[in-house]
C-alpha cells in the first residue's frame, strides 16, 4: 500500500482462477464519463509493460517525491525496480485515447500473492518489520505495494479504477487479506507522521496478536506527536474500509517516509463493500 475509498464500481466475470493468478491481461474496467477521461485497466504481461510502471514509480518516487532509490546492477536508467518486481502482479492504469488506442501508464499497483512470496523468500514488508505475528494469515494474504498515480491524474478515477481490479483479483484467487505499508511525508521532519500514529494508536490499532515491530522505528517520541492531523487521503480510504494499523511506523531513509503496516481484510469490510466482494 503506498494514497479514496474502495470503488462501487461493478465487478467483471468473478468466477475464481488458480490462485494466485492474475486474471487475463484486460480486467474488463473501462471507466468513461463526461467528468473524467476513459481508462483502461490491465495486468502486465510483457517486460516492456512491466517496466512502464517501473518508470511511472521512478517519476513519482524520485523525480516528484526526491527519493533515493536502489536498484539492481544493469537496471535501466529512470526506473524504479528492485529484487520483488519479478515475483509481483503488476497492474496497470491507462488512459484510452480519442482513437481507442491506450496511451501511457497512468497508475500502479504490484501485488505478491502468497505463492509469489514464498518463491521471492518473503515480503518486502519484511525488510521493515518483523512479521511474525502475521504467520497465520499468509496462506490467504497479499502484499499490495509501490501504489502511485500520474500527478495529472489525481482527481479520484484512476486510483477507484486500480481498486476495483484489486477487489476483482482477491475474488477470482479466493483471497482474504491484504497488507501493506502506507507511506507518510517527512518532509516536515516527521511531526506529522507522528502526530498520526499517535491517534491512529487510540483509533485505529489492530489486535495484539497482529501487531508487528518495525525494524527502524520513527522516533516518535523525539518527534512533536501531539499535531491535530487527519489521514492523507489513501490512508483515509483504507480506514474506512475498515482497514487497521498493525503497529508503530517504521522509518524509509531512501523514500523519506514513515511506513505505517496497515491489514484490510474482507471480513473486516462495512457490508455494502463487502456485498460486492462476495457477490
């Protein structure tokens, strides 16, 4: 998870696959009204669709955001990619031109299922907190992670359109949790993001037995932690789908963020969402 509330957009074919498998490449969303442009949602299927995103994720993350971003040797230039993009599911929005043919890739998602995850020999959530809590869910669970959208494409359907997908793929793969890190600025130097945790702590805090450590905590306590502060707005959405805050943020030195574990399971949805996932 990395910034509106699920979609009530209606899903496509729901008849499960193999789990584990994204669907066929066309997701069957196409969103078109008067208020926003047409898009199309896709898994990727070829490198070249893969690395599309990967250079949306470098212009959001580096050039927009200014993070310090390791990649493999040999990696192309102006691309975000490390070790878990070749285990993930790599979603994609785009927009769809006056002609109908698709344009660039406009919004993102990766997304390690559980089989994926034992190939990659973990989760990247591992690298910033320690699971452990957690072992139980995994049979069932997903990593979503390395979420952005264009910033000329912020006004709300782009990301709507990737949870819908999202929502479609968890149903086809009889999947019922999803994890992930929900990234806060420190660009103020972090008062904001501790303020955040603190009343998320008394909102918002998963159960005991699901709680996880981070490996690099925020230091909250040498942070101003009392700011009165609302959620960003991704965050926002996913605690109104009844998503929880699994523990104390971690801190991201390369992405200059603080990384809040977060846990949206489906039984955990409000009925009307879940109504559509169980349709």
């Amino acid at each position: 998870m990395r910034d509106l509330p699920i979609p009530t957009l209606p899903f496509a074919d729901l008849r499960p696959t193999q789990a584990g498998k994204a669907p066929s490449r066309r997701s069957g969303f196409e969103v078109d009204s008067e208020a926003r442009p047409r898009l199309d949602v896709s898994w990727a299927s070829t490198i070249d669709e893969v690395r599309a995103a990967q250079k949306l994720r470098y212009l959001v993350f580096a050039e927009e955001m200014g993070a310090c971003l390791s990649v493999p040797p040999g990696s192309p230039k102006g691309h975000d990619i490390d070790v878990f993009d070749d285990y993930c599911e790599h979603l994609l929005v785009r927009k769809v031109k006056a002609d109908g043919r698709l344009g660039k890739v406009i919004g993102t998602y990766r997304v390690l299922t559980p089989e994926a995850a034992a190939r990659a020999g973990g989760l990247y959530s591992e690298t910033e907190f320690d699971l452990g809590n957690l072992l139980g869910l995994r049979a069932s669970m997903v990593e979503l992670g390395r979420s952005c959208v264009h910033p000329d494409y912020r006004s709300g359907g782009a990301i709507l359109t990737l949870w819908a997908a999202l929502a479609e793929f968890m149903v086809r793969n009889r999947l019922d949790t999803m994890i992930g890190c929900a990234s806060v600025s420190m660009r103020d130097g972090g008062h904001y993001a501790a303020s955040l945790w603190k009343k998320l702590e008394q909102t918002h805090l998963a159960s005991a037995e699901w709680q996880v450590r981070p490996r690099l905590p925020l230091p909250v306590n040498e942070l101003r932690h009392d700011l009165d502060v609302e959620p960003p707005p991704l965050i926002r959405g996913y605690l109104r789908c009844g998503a929880r805050v699994l523990g104390a943020p971690a801190w991201d030195p390369d992405f200059n963020t603080a990384d809040l574990p977060m846990i949206m399971r489906i039984a955990d949805l409000p009925a009307r969402y879940r109504r559509q996932f169980s349709a």
